[in-house]
C-alpha cells in the first residue's frame, strides 16, 4: 500500500506532539478493534524530536511493548511517515514509573449518604474475617483452573498474562485488569490464578471476592468499629482477587479504602487481579487516581469465544458431566449459540436434563427439541430478509441489489457478506439461500461463504465489520 493510499503525504512541521500521534491513533482506529485500540494503543505516550525524524512511544510494560512491537510496530511506523510526508523511526521505551503516593486515610463517619445506600441495597452476607482459629476463606472455587479453562484466540492474551502472575507473584503486571462482557470467562482466569499459587504455595494468603463483598465489608467495619480487623485481613493478603470493579461506582468511601488496600498491597509486593466489563479509562464515576491505579500494570481483553473454541467448551463441560456430546451436535449448539460462555453452559445443561428425562442419546435433533425455544426466539429474530436490510443500510446500497444480477465490487461485496451472515446465523440450507438472493445457484453461495470466512481470518477491518453486524441483527 502506498503512502499516498495512508494520508496526506504533505509535510507537517508544525504538528505537536500530541497532534501527530492523536492523527496516528484515529487512522488505526478505523482498522482494528476497539477494545484493542483501548488495550493496546491509547495508553502510549508519544514523544517527537524537533524535526519529526524520530518518534519515542513510552510503554507502560516489557509485556506490552514486545507484543506493541510484534503487533502493531510496522503499521504505526507507515502511518506516521505517510502523515510527517518524510521517513520516520520509531522506537518503543519502557515508561519510568511513577512513584507510589503515599496518603492518609480520611476519617469520616459512617453514617453518611453513601453509607446508608450501601446498607440499603447490599443483600445480607457472612462478615470476611474468618471465625478465631479457622482457617482464612479463600473463597476459591477448585474446579476453575488452568486445566479445565478452554484456550482459544479470544482468551489466549488473557490466559498467558495470568499464568504469569500465578507463577511469578508480585513481579510484572501489576495489577493485573481483564475487561470483557458477561460470561467470558474472566472470573474463570482469576480463580485459576488463585488456585495455581495455592498449589505452589498453600501458605499463600489469598482472596477472591466481588466487589459488592468488598463494598459491604467496609461498611461493616465501620458500623460495628473493627476497621483495624478489616485493613488486617486486606493489606496482609499476598494475592487479591477481585471481580466486578465497576460496582464501585459513586462509592467515595469503599473507592478511598480500596485505593489504600492497593497501596499497601503493593507495597509488600503482593499482586492485585481485577475485572471488569470495561477498560480502565472507560469505568464511569470512579476516582482517576484508582483508575491510573487500574491501568498501571497490564489490561487484556476477553472477547467473546469463535466457533471452534465454543465446540470445544461444549465438548469439555459435557465430559466433566460425565456425557459424550458429539462433534457434530456440538457444531449445531455453537453456531446457535454466540454470545458467551454462561449461555453455552445453560444451553448445554437443558440438553443433558432433556437427555436423561427421556432416556435418549444425544443427537441434533435431541438438541433441537431441547433448544426448541431458544431456536424459535432466534429465528424470529434473524431471518434473511432482516440480514439482506442490515448489511444493506450498512453498506449504503439498495435492498433491492442483494438479488440483482448487478456485479460491481460495491454491491458484490455486501451481497457476499449478506450470504455469508445467513449461513452463519440461520438455519437455511445453501440452495434456500441462493432462493432467497435472487435464484442463485448453491455454488454461488457457498464461493461467497468460504471466501468471507477465510478473509475475516487475515483482515481485521473486515472482522470488526461483520462483529458489528452480528451484533445489530442479534440485538
């Protein structure tokens, strides 16, 4: 690709630092995914020499700046030289770190606004100090390990970056910050971390908790005056786990005592894992200093799993359930079911409880008699004629052009990328589809099928366009 295809090739002397690199990121915004913009590229610094020859990204880690460098390096290269007009070297540099703040505690009273919120709305739960001479609750599920975890290119980030923190304890990435939707499976990794260290070292003191448990234990500690017993039992933990961080928003007071946790945690070298159904930056009312607290280590992302890794999660849960699922039935489950991990699981569940009710093997049609109201809600909502609309108003031609016989690249393309979407989340067969897209012939049908599958492997502005349209038409 040429310079000229990039951005304007006119010299820019003038542009400052931020500007130049501000153009860099909206460019390779319109090509790669956004939560890989949020993760990868909007956290670097960029630093310019007066003649624009030479720019320095500072990057906050060695993790992130081999995989920026591995990654991303050879695209941002070309996009700065085709906007500076002139040739351009880039150098990637860890970021000196900050030094740790070091604060005091506010002492208010309790009783204030948040406070009766909180006890308002938290439902009743056991107090976290352990009973005198018991053993620390881990709150660890067992069963939630490396070994039982499904690894797939959706998680393969997330995964390698935890085994790292349970092998290394408070070393690199930390804290560690794993964003993705519902039912990805990032509780799955933070458990794992947990339960790898305790199987290295059982002395480890370690926790996992919801941030709603961590919110109500604050305000317990001070209704009932043992806040000495609860920053005890915090800032002495050697791994902390906690899930759900966005619920402490609009929670000056937990907000407060977490950020002084996180500090002594570090202090003592001890790791923090967080999750979230966001990236740091975009975590709404939460104190920036916690949040620059979030984003200081490594932040990955989980996206939701591809079709191979949910018929491999199927497969697996149904062995540990001590059922043979087969390939094909799992193929079946996995193209009708998209979304995440939980609804794979619940899909699977009815399947088994269909199976032994009626004393049946599992077959396709047993999974399609179990998922009969799933399957119904879904094909109402995803039809052909909605799927031909959708990627017609998105790619701004007619509807009419989905069954013509026109054939330039600009109707071609959407009408190939409308087949493909109708393969892929509806039952039809490839002749009903060629029907349906003007009496085309089978073959014309599955050409276009393979061919926008292979390309979505290789051309991430392809993927993240059909990513939006299955989002749309699945609602």
């Amino acid at each position: 690709m040429s310079e000229g295809t990039l951005m304007s090739a006119a010299p820019r002397d003038d542009r400052t630092d931020r500007s130049l690199w501000a153009a860099c990121v909206d460019r390779l915004a319109q090509e790669i995914p956004e939560q890989q913009i949020n993760t990868w590229i909007r956290p670097l610094s960029a630093t310019v020499s007066p003649d624009g020859s030479k720019v320095v990204l500072a990057v906050g880690n060695r993790f992130k700046l081999d995989w920026i460098r591995a990654q991303y390096a050879a695209r941002i290269s070309a996009l700065l030289e085709a906007e500076q007009g002139h040739p351009v070297t880039l150098e990637l540099a860890l970021a000196p770190r900050e030094a740790p703040v070091r604060t005091t505690p506010v002492s208010r009273p309790i009783f204030d606004a948040e406070a009766e919120q909180a006890l308002g709305e938290l439902p009743e739960v056991a107090p976290a100090e352990p009973a005198a001479g018991s053993a620390p609750k881990t709150r660890l599920n067992p069963a939630l390990t490396f070994a039982t975890l499904v690894e797939g290119s959706a998680n393969r980030m997330g995964r390698a970056a935890a085994m790292h923190v349970a092998g290394s304890l408070g070393q690199l990435y930390n804290p560690l910050f794993i964003y993705g939707g519902v039912g990805l499976g990032k509780t799955h990794l933070v458990h794992a971390i947990g339960n790898h260290l305790l199987s290295e070292r059982p002395s480890a003191k370690v926790l996992y908790i919801h941030a709603e448990q961590f919110v109500s234990d604050v305000v317990k500690s001070y209704q009932r005056k043992t806040f000495d017993e609860f920053k005890a039992r915090y800032h002495s933990l050697d791994l902390l786990l906690i899930d759900d961080v966005q619920f402490f928003a609009n929670k000056d007071r937990t907000q407060e005592e977490f950020f002084n946790a996180f500090e002594a945690l570090l202090a003592k070298k001890s790791h923090i894992v967080l999750t979230s159904d966001t990236y740091p930056k975009g975590l709404a009312d939460i104190h920036e200093r916690l949040v620059s607290r979030f984003d200081s280590g490594l932040t990955v992302a989980i996206e939701p799993p591809e079709l191979e890794m949910r018929v491999a999660i199927l497969i697996n849960k149904a062995a540990a359930e001590g059922a043979v699922m087969p390939e094909e039935v799992a193929f079946f489950v996995a193209k009708n079911v998209r979304s995440n991990v939980r609804e794979l699981e619940g899909a699977l569940r009815k399947i088994l409880a269909y199976s032994r009710f009626n004393q049946k093997d599992i077959s396709i049609q047993l999974a399609r008699e179990a998922l009969k109201d799933l399957l119904s809600i879904q094909n109402r909502q995803i039809g052909v004629e909605n799927i031909q609309k959708t990627v017609a108003d998105f790619y701004k031609i007619k509807v009419a052009d989905m069954y013509s016989k026109k054939r330039p690249a600009s109707i071609a393309r959407p009408r190939q990328i409308a087949m493909f979407l109708a393969k892929e989340l509806t039952q039809k067969s490839l002749p009903e589809i060629g029907e349906l897209f003007g009496g085309r012939d089978h073959t014309t049908v599955l050409h276009a099928v393979r061919k926008i599958a292979g390309e979505r492997q290789q051309n991430t502005e392809l993927n993240q366009q059909l990513h939006v349209l299955e989002q749309t038409l699945k609602g």
